[in-house]
C-alpha cells in the first residue's frame, strides 16, 4: 500500500474553505442546475455501479445527462450490502431495469493491499473496521464477481440486465467484460 506522506494528509481548515469555496459555486450554478417538475424515477430505467474516483464523470462518460440514470459510487465500485440495497431501491421504487457495473483502469483498490491498510486503520484509529476493504488484483475480474453477486442476490430482480466494463482512464473509452465462459 502506498503511504501519503505527512505533508498530504488534509488539514480540518483545508476541508472548511473547500466547503466555502463549494457553497459559493453553488449559488453561482444553481439556477442552470435545478431540476424542478423533473421525475425522481431515471427516464432510462438504469443503474451505474462505479468507482469514486475523481477522474471518472459517469454522466459525461456515458453521453448521459441528469435525470437518465442512477449511479452509485464508492471505492472500486464494488457490489457491498450497500450498493444492493441501493440497487434493490432503485429497481422496487423507482423502476430500473439495467445495471452497468464500471470498474477502471488504475484504481487504486487495485493492488491494494488490504493486511496493510487494515494495520494503518489499527494504528490511526485504534480500532478494525468491520466492513472489507473490497480490493481486488484485476478489474475485469472483479467485474466477473460483481456480476455474480448481483445475479445471486435475492434483493435483484432475477430478470435484470446486467453488463459490465472496464473504463479506460487513458482513453475514455469502456470495454466490456464478456461473461460467457
């Protein structure tokens, strides 16, 4: 696991002006980005699970515009208790039929190793969380078990279309994970 030095780690002050800064911004787009009247159900009846990362736009990726899709997002964009709940939600509730799960090139969940953030997390906070980290060796395969849980999950509708894909980060461009054996 790679170590952020000491000069990296956010200061409390850091975070209250980026707030600021984002509060600010807010009232300067607001009226471009309200959605008033618009439906809460996705008008293309899909789910996105993807990664956090910062570099990924899901919206921009996909040619996708607000109010098209739900996208769910954590570390890796691995299927946890969480992201089903949010899936089981999105399709009860709100009518999502489809469900893209999107991993990408140079994650950092990739490789991680999860002994070792485990002992860091001891040390910071003197505690072992309780939840799995969720890293994994290879995308596409990670992918593959995303797959797999969402397909045995009883909380999915068994009907649902489920692909997945690796994003490129380089190029911009998904490429689908075959799931045929």
């Amino acid at each position: 696991m790679n170590q952020r030095e000491a000069h990296d780690e956010p200061r409390v002050s850091d975070f209250h002006s980026t707030a600021d800064d984002l509060v600010e911004r807010n009232r300067r787009v607001a009226d471009i980005v309200k959605t008033p009247g618009m439906a809460r159900a996705p008008s293309r009846h899909v789910a996105i699970v993807t990664c956090m990362d910062a570099r990924i736009d899901p919206l921009a990726a996909l040619g996708l515009s607000v109010g098209e899709a739900h996208i769910v997002r954590n570390a890796g964009g691995v299927v946890t208790d969480d992201v089903i709940r949010s899936l089981c939600i999105s399709q009860q509730l709100l009518g999502t039929r489809e469900i893209l799960v999107i991993h990408h090139s140079g994650c950092g969940m990739c490789g991680l190793d999860e002994t070792t953030f485990r002992a860091v997390l001891r040390e910071r906070t003197g505690k072992q969380p309780d939840w799995s980290i969720g890293s994994f060796a290879d995308p596409a395969e990670d992918v593959h078990i995303a797959i797999a849980a969402l397909r045995a999950s009883p909380f999915i509708e068994h009907n649902t279309a489920i692909r997945g894909f690796v994003y490129d980060v380089e190029t911009g461009l998904l490429n689908e994970v075959s799931t045929t054996a």
